[in-house]
C-alpha cells in the first residue's frame, strides 16, 4: 500500500500538531486545507491530538476519509513500536 501520511513525535512542544503539506505538492489551498481538516479530525477520533508532527506526502489528496485514517493507524502503530 503507498504511503499517504509521515508522523513523527513532537518533542519541545507536544502541546500541538504541526502540519506539513507542501505547496510545490498540493498546489491548491482547498486541497492542502481539506486535507488538514481530515487528518485533524483523524487524529482526534484516534486520540492524538497534539504532539505530533504530520507530513502529507504527494498524493494523499487521493485517498478518502477511511484510507487516511488506516494509513495514520498505521503509522502511528510504527511510531509506537520505534518507542
């Protein structure tokens, strides 16, 4: 399965989520917005919401709601197990 979402831990600030969508990926501001919105919510319904650092690889624009949320249950579980 292609990869949609990167998550790493944050560590000076757990407090909040910091999102990286590139612009030079997702050239429109609806889309890099919508995303976020997802992955947000996401993250919230999983019981992460904060101290994270997300980065939305090219291509994650693709995937629907479900999609996303399996592939952030599935970094989350590696994130979890490099712990």
């Amino acid at each position: 399965m292609e990869t949609a979402l990167a998550l790493r831990t944050l560590d000076p600030d757990p407090s909040t989520n910091i999102f990286i969508i590139k612009k030079k990926d997702f050239s429109l501001a609806v889309t890099r917005n919508r995303l976020k919105r997802r992955i947000k919510n996401i993250l919230k319904d999983l019981g992460f919401d904060h101290g994270l650092v997300i980065i939305c690889k090219p291509g994650a624009d693709r995937f629907g709601y479900k999609d996303l949320k399996n592939h952030a249950e599935d970094e989350l579980r590696k994130l979890h197990e490099v712990k």
